[in-house]
C-alpha cells in the first residue's frame, strides 16, 4: 500500500477512525476543562479573525463540528510529520501552527490525550504510516486530506480554493528570478501550501548539484514563506513544506528544520502578531509575492472586519477609486482578491519586486476590476506584465463556478499595452491541470495581447487587441431600415393633435436622441398611415379614420412636394420603410448616424395617450426585427459587449463614420440557439434593460454622466461571456445566408 488514496481513504473525514476520533472529542468536551477552554479560545479566534459565520456554513452543530475537525486534522498532520521525522532522521522544531506567532494561546497536541485517552486511535495511526510510506504520496496530500475532513460550506464561505499544482506551477514559473539561492518569496495566503511546494521546487532544481542538500534546504527555509489566517491552512502548510523537501533530506546532513509558515493577518487587518523565526523577529519583505488570494465577498465579512479595512487601508492606498466607500466597500458582491493583493504588494514587496496571483478573469471588465486596471498602489506602479487566462475552464474543479487568471505584475514599473496574454482552451475532453506537464498536454494556447477598451482611460475595460477580428463573421439575420418619409412637419404628432386625429396610425416613435445602450430615452410621436409600402388603402383609411385622411388631403401639397424617389409609387401619403418586420414583436435597434454604437430592444411601450403600443424606429434607424425575445436580447448584449463595440471602433473610420448596414452585416450575428452562454447573455440583457428605466428621470446630459453600477456589473458578465465564447469559436467566422437586400 503506497501512495496517497490509502492515506485519505482511511484517514479522511469519511473513515471510521474519523467516526471514533469525533465521538470522543464530543464527550470529552463535556467533560474536560482545558478542552472547553481551548474551544472558548479557537471560537473566538475564529469570530475575531473571519466573523461570526457558523451559522451560515451548512453543518449541523457548526461551532463544535468545526473544532472537532480542527482537532482531527491537527492530530492525523501531526502523526504524519512524526512518521517522516522518524524516516529521515530529522526533527521539525514547530510543528504547532502557532510556534512562531503565538497567535492562539494553547498547543492542539497538548488537547489530544484528552480525545484520544485509552482509545487506540493513534496506534491505528501510526500502523498505517508503518505500512504506508507518506514520502510517496506527493505534496497534494495535505490537500485532500483537508478536503475530505473540513466542511465544503466552511472552505468556500472562507474563500479557500485551493489551486492546483499546474497553475501553480505556472504562476510561480512566470516570476522573474535571477538568484535562486538568495531571493526571497512570500504566499500571504499560502492554504495547504501548493504555491510554497512550487518555489520550494523551483529553488530546488535551479540549486541541486550546485550545493550541498544541506546548504540548498537552509536557503530555502530562510527565504520561502508562507501566512495563513486558518490554524488548519499553516498545519497543512508545514507537512507540505515538509514533503517538498524530502529529495533534500534524503541525503542526509539535516537533522532539525524549523518551517517558515505562520499563523496571523497577513494584512494587519485582525491581528499583528510579530513573527519569530530563527530565534530573531523577521522582516518580510521579499523580492517575489505569490499565490491565490481569499475570493470572498464584502459582504461575506463581519462588519467589524470591515470596519478594520476602512480604517486601515480604505484611505491609505486608495482602494476605493469613485462611487464611495459604502458603495463599493461592504455593500457590493466584489471580493476582497485585489485589495488583498495590492495590501500585500504595499506590506511585503520589495523595490522593483514581481508579484504573480491567481485571480478572476472577470478583473478585466466593469467596476469591480477597476482598481486592478488602474495598474497602481497609491503612487507607486504596479505594472501588469502577463496575463495567462484560463477563459470558461475551471481549474478549481466543476464545482467552484469562477473563471480564473494567472496575472503577473512587475512592481516600480509603468504599465504598457498590449498586455501578453496566453489564452488557454480545452485540446482533449478532459482537460489536466495536477502538472504544468499535464496542462501542455492536454491545453492548447494562444498568444495574444489585452487592451483598454477606451485608449484614453487604461483603467476601463480590456479585450484582446485582435477584437475587431475575432468579432467579424456572417451576420445571419436581415437588417432593415426605419420609417422614412421625408415630411416630418406632416407625420410628426404633437400631443395637441391627438384630439384631431384617431389614434389607429399614431405610434410611438423613436430618433437618435431616444436611444441609449439597453433603453429608451422617451420617445416622439408619429403618424404611420399605413402597414407596408406603396399599399394603396386611401379608400379604407378614408372609411376608417376620417380625421386621420383629413389631415393627410390638407397636407397633400407638401407630400406631393417629396423629392425622394422611393416615395413616387403609391398613395400621395406612402412612406418607405414599412413592411412586416416593421410590425414584428422585439427589433434590435441602433441610430446609423454620427457614432453612437448604442443597441437597445424596443418592442412596445406604454404611452400616456396611446397605451400600449408598438414601436416605430425613425428614419436615422436601423434594426433587426425578430418575433422571438431571446434572440433579440442576445443579439443586443453582442453588439454591446466590449469585443463588438472595439470591432465596430475598429471598422468606423476613426469612430466617425455611420453604424451602416454594410458596417453591422461584417459582425458575427448569428440565429439564437439555445445554450447555456447564449441564454445567459439574453438574461443579462433582459436585467439591463429593467436597470436603465430606473435612472431615465434625470436630463440626457445627466444620465450619460452617470456611473450605474448594477448596470456596470451586468455589462462586465456580459463582456466575459462574450469573449469567452468567441475564444471557443462558438461565436464568429461562421457560415450564413448573406443578409437581405433593401426593402
């Protein structure tokens, strides 16, 4: 028996020796005074360190449930550095989480004579390790050991997702190293320590045969940290420290260690506890900061824990660029992963020192990335220098629905663009990430480079700089022209006419200044005397609506007067532009004139004199008519994302050329098929054309001014879905039926 799915099958939290290990720390509980203190001591601890959030973690029981675990794992860890110490020879001088910081005020192994009493849990332990050689079972160990044991409810309300050894792999392979054997590097928020194994193994393979195993484990104890908040997170941390130097201590010449990973705030925030190492207080600050930030919400966090960021760094290092700190800070869905990052690139990196964090992708888009894109603490800058984007994969596992990055920042640098971007993709059903050998294997990439949206402003959103390309393809549905008719002093209606007219052909009308990105902005009023061009109904509108052919015969001596030639057929009163999809339940509408590339789904609208009625696009329109809601609304979060408004950037002259027929036609605009992406994207845009009518009571000048950040939100899913899908091709380049000519 080797390898590590022994261990965990039998040591895990389902095993039966887990069973027995809980059953007697719950009677002990009730029984032994410096347990029940101990356990005062860890809760409050935890409600200090994360908030009082037991409740909301999904166990039956989760304050004792939670230190029970704790308890466990501490034990099953601990008996695992006892068997490799009894392996190899050497003696780990802190194996309590706390040695170095005095963090907690008791030792877990001191508590576990009190659990384990006559019980033979700890021979049954320690028989399986005789048996087992955990020296084989790799440094994901810890890991699944974790896993198997901690609640997943308490992992992700703690904003623990642990990184596989592949991205890891990759994030600490892009730092800048030129002395392996001297520079030093930080995991703020190490976990189970697989970005410490990686640096460990970094350094390890840069300095093997060039010093003594000896001289190499010295310098990689003196200069690879790790921090964790999470007692459970350092244990595990140090039992992978330690098995990543097992190639090392194999051949001899070490006999004690001390393990550089430490409980406390990383940022101060809850605690600050001085951290000893080697006898003397350490100095953290370090040439390389890395690894995977806490991805919890604001709101996740007690009110005291933010009252703490507000007080301490809110201010300082101005992690609240525009809309205030209630706002942005405690009352939004954004996590805390940037401003973790940027507080420990201003506490621990050294001058023109490199940081590399996995972080959401989504940073690149809307306000919650804002900060990131600004690409600077405070004064100093913080230059993004590779980005490596794993799109719609999930390395964290199918379970954990976040889109994720690796960003690489140089520090003291100024941000240039393109940013380098290798964007990753699926090459084989099941895609590998346990090595960065495994992700080569099974991944394919592609070289490209991310830009600002707007040129002018760094900070707004970033799309890759092919955008215009990657958006272009068969525009699979007819693009029509809106009502002309070359007499607006006749067809446009004052509200004062309405006495004077029926109401059968009066329509609720849009121009340029009524249409905004997912709304409207008002709307005029305007006579449409007929369903479909050159129609002749003058007998029937004369029949029907008396008053309505009235006022067209008084007026026929300025529509005779037309120049258009479109108009000369039909009626004195025909109009061009008219047809059946005029008419059609839901049009995607855009002005073509000036540049204004605002999309919008028009359908009806409920007028004050009118009611409920159909909308009728102006002359400076065009649309896509559909009978279907969803189509319309995908097709609207298209044109509005970030990639096909660059594209159609790209292809308007300068931004001063029409929004043409010919210019929207080059854009991949397929029919809706029904898949998870596309009727997300219809949902967002339903969302963002309910948020705009909210904020439409203010002047046109007004709104445009105007920061909406729900709308924002919406508008940064909508981004990354869109990208998303073009990256898998599932959008563009397709094959369609040419768009239909003019009416």
């Amino acid at each position: 028996m080797t390898g590590q799915t022994p261990i965990v099958d039998v040591l895990g939290g389902r095993g039966r020796l887990y069973g027995r290990y809980a059953s007697n720390a719950v009677a002990a509980l009730s029984t032994t005074g410096a347990l029940r203190d101990a356990h005062a001591e860890w809760e409050r601890f935890f409600v200090t360190s994360h908030g009082d959030i037991f409740d909301e973690i999904g166990v039956e029981n989760p304050r004792e449930t939670l230190f029970v675990d704790t308890l466990y794992y501490d034990l099953v860890v601990d008996r695992l550095i006892e068997s490799v110490e009894r392996r190899f020879g050497v003696r780990v001088r802190n194996r309590e989480a706390s040695d170095n910081t005095d963090a907690l005020p008791f030792e877990f192994r001191s508590l576990q004579e009190s659990v384990t009493g006559t019980d033979s849990i700890g021979r049954s332990i320690d028989e399986l390790l005789r048996r087992v050689e955990p020296a084989n079972a790799g440094t994901g160990l810890p890991r699944e050991l974790y896993e198997s044991i901690a609640a997943h409810g308490r992992r992700l309300r703690l904003g623990e997702y642990y990184t596989p050894v592949g991205v890891s792999e990759l994030a600490v392979g892009e730092l800048d190293v030129d002395d392996f054997e001297s520079e030093t590097f930080l995991d703020p928020a190490c976990g189970s320590g697989v970005f410490l194994a990686a640096c460990i193994d970094a350094k390890r393979d840069a300095l093997e045969g060039e010093l003594p195993p000896e001289v190499v484990v010295d310098s990689i104890t003196n200069t690879v940290y790790g921090i964790d908040l999470n007692p459970v997170a350092v244990k595990s941390a140090k039992l992978t420290y330690l098995l990543a130097l097992l190639p090392l201590l194999g051949a001899g010449g070490v006999d004690r260690l001390e393990l550089p990973v430490f409980l406390t705030d990383a940022l101060g925030v809850t605690r600050d506890d001085e951290i000893r190492f080697g006898g003397d207080e350490l100095d953290l600050t370090v040439d390389h900061v890395v690894g995977n930030p806490p991805w919890i919400t604001w709101g996740n966090l007690s009110e005291r824990v933010r009252d703490a960021w507000r007080e301490t760094y809110v201010t300082q290092l101005e992690l609240v660029p525009h809309h205030g700190v209630e706002t942005r800070l405690g009352h939004a869905n954004d996590d805390i992963s940037v401003p973790f990052v940027w507080v420990c690139i201003h506490r621990y990196l050294d001058d023109r020192g490199d940081a590399s964090f996995v972080l959401k992708r989504d940073i690149t888009k809307g306000p919650a990335g804002r900060l990131f894109r600004a690409q600077r603490v405070r004064s100093r800058p913080v230059a993004v220098r590779r980005i490596h984007d794993f799109n719609r994969l999930r390395p964290f596992g199918a379970d954990v629905a976040v889109h994720s990055a690796i960003y690489t920042l140089d520090a003291d640098t100024d941000a240039e663009f393109p940013i380098p971007t290798d964007s990753w993709t699926r090459a084989t059903e099941d895609p590998e990430f346990s090595s960065i050998e495994a992700m080569r294997d099974t991944l394919e990439r592609d070289r490209t480079g991310l830009v600002p949206v707007d040129g002018d402003d760094p900070p707004s959103s970033w799309v890759r700089e092919d955008a215009e390309n990657r958006a272009l393809g068969a525009c699979e549905h007819d693009i029509r022209h809106g009502v002309k008719d070359d007499a607006q002093e006749v067809y446009s209606i004052d509200r004062t006419q309405l006495a004077e007219l029926e109401h059968d052909h009066v329509y609720p009308y849009i121009n340029s200044r009524h249409v905004v990105k997912y709304g409207l902005f008002g709307h005029d009023l305007h006579l449409v005397p007929m369903r479909k061009v050159n129609r002749d109904n003058e007998a029937e509108l004369a029949r029907d609506c008396p008053k309505t052919h009235e006022y067209l015969r008084s007026n026929k001596q300025a529509l005779d007067g037309r120049s258009s030639a479109w108009l000369e057929e039909g009626p004195f009163y025909n109009v061009f532009g008219l047809g059946a999809y005029t008419w059609s339940d839901y049009k995607v509408v855009w002005c073509r004139l000036g540049f204004k590339p605002h999309f919008a789904v028009v359908s009806t609208v409920d007028d004050e004199d009118l009611g409920e009625t159909t909308v009728v696009p102006g002359d400076h329109f065009m649309f896509i008519p559909t009978d279907d809601a969803y189509e319309a609304h995908f097709l609207t979060a298209l044109l509005n994302s970030s990639v096909y408004q660059k594209s159609i950037e790209g292809m308007a002259s300068d931004g001063k050329a029409s929004l043409s027929k010919a210019l929207i036609s080059r854009l991949a605009l397929p029919e809706y098929r029904e898949t998870e992406a596309t009727r997300r994207l219809a949902d967002l845009s339903m969302e963002a054309h309910e948020i705009v009518p909210q904020h439409t009571d203010v002047s046109k000048r007004a709104y445009n001014k105007t920061n909406i950040e729900e709308l924002e939100l919406v508008q940064a899913e909508i981004d990354g879905i869109v990208e998303a899908m073009l990256s898998e091709g599932s959008v563009g380049h397709g094959a369609g039926r040419s768009p239909q000519g003019p009416e």
